[in-house]
C-alpha cells in the first residue's frame, strides 16, 4: 500500500487541583514525504490545530478556551479561532458533540478544530474515573469506588452510553445487585502480566 494522508490525534487530559480539569488536544494531517515537493525528504504537515479547555469540576463546564491554528493552508484560516469563544459555558458532558455541530460546523467554524473537539469530549468524561482516584487519595481514601455515592456516580456516567452499560443489560443488573465494581479486562490483564493475582489485588 502507498501511503497518501495520515491524520493523528492526540488528546491529553490533566487534574488541575481539586476541581478543575485542563484537556489539551492536537490534531496533525501530513503527507507523506516527496508527494508534493519529490525532493523533500521529510512528512510534509497540512493542518496541525491546538485547543485547550479549562474545565470545572464535578459541573464539567467550561471555564476557558484556547484556540491555535499552528499550521494551516490559507492566510485566513487563524480567523476563526476567537469564535471557538463562544465553548465558554457549555457543558462538555452528554450532548456536547451535537451543540459543537450546531455552533461551529460548515462555515461557522474550521473543519479540523471542530472535529477535534468531537474528539477531546470523550476524553474529559473518561478522565473522571481518574480524577476521583487522585482526588480521593488526595483526601486519604484510596477506594474511591467503594461507597454507594461513588457507585451511583459511575452508573449515572455511564448508563447507555454503549450496549455494555445498557440500562436492562447484565453489567447494570449485576451492579444494581449489590455485585462490586468489574475489574476492568485491561486492568487483570496488566496485574496477571506483573505475576500479580487480579482476585487479591489491592491498591496501596
């Protein structure tokens, strides 16, 4: 196969003290080397934008918003970015990705920024799980998913988000039964890779 466009995203998340999470998302389109310029001997980048949202914690609202169109084709293009303003307010939880179409997409926005926006959402809500754990070690409970509060949370979070966590599925019946939280298959997967047995494990 001959490679013609490669389009990366990469989307960080980071726990900004105890209620404030900052993602910071990139989304990079290059060529591959020679296909425009046969000489040049390096990946040739077409678009490459940054965001980065400041957001409350537990509201999931956002508090600031930065847009940078780092490399882009037209001279225009960095018009826009103080458009993206208008995030400010929103919530990045459930129904983020369709009020991101209705403000900025087509005209109103830049193709590339706005569809690494649809991407950086779901990052901020699997970034909760670990913002509970560091804030709950934090706060000298190293279990934060063991009380009834935390496991309600996490329903709440996830509840029909996918045929897993569908609200008649069996994980949802299991949970509602009082089962404890799954272990996740990536987590038994890791511990059993380090000789560590899953069914005993307890975090320090």
């Amino acid at each position: 196969l001959e490679l013609l466009h490669e389009r990366a995203y990469i989307v960080r998340s980071y726990r900004k003290g105890p209620d404030g999470l900052v993602l910071r998302g990139a989304v990079r389109d290059q060529k591959p080397p020679g296909l425009y310029v046969p000489v040049d001997p390096d990946p040739l980048t077409m678009h490459h934008m940054i965001v980065d949202l400041h957001i409350a914690v537990p509201s999931l609202e956002i508090e600031t918003v930065d847009v940078k169109l780092e490399t882009h084709p037209h001279a225009e293009c960095p018009r826009i970015e103080e458009n993206y303003q208008a995030l400010v307010g929103l919530s990045i939880a459930r129904g983020f990705i369709n009020k991101v179409r209705q403000l900025f997409g087509g005209p109103r926005g830049c193709t590339h920024t706005t569809a690494l926006l649809q991407a950086m959402a779901p990052v901020a809500i699997q970034s909760m799980w670990s913002f509970r754990m560091q804030a709950a070690e934090s706060a000298g409970n190293p279990t934060p998913f063991g009380s009834p509060e935390a496991r309600a949370q996490s329903i709440a979070a996830n509840l029909n988000t996918c045929h897993v966590w569908a609200e008649d599925g069996e994980l949802l019946t299991r949970i509602q039964d009082g089962a404890p939280m799954e272990q996740p298959v990536w987590m038994r997967t890791r511990l059993e890779k380090l000789g560590i047995d899953p069914e005993t494990y307890q975090r320090a």
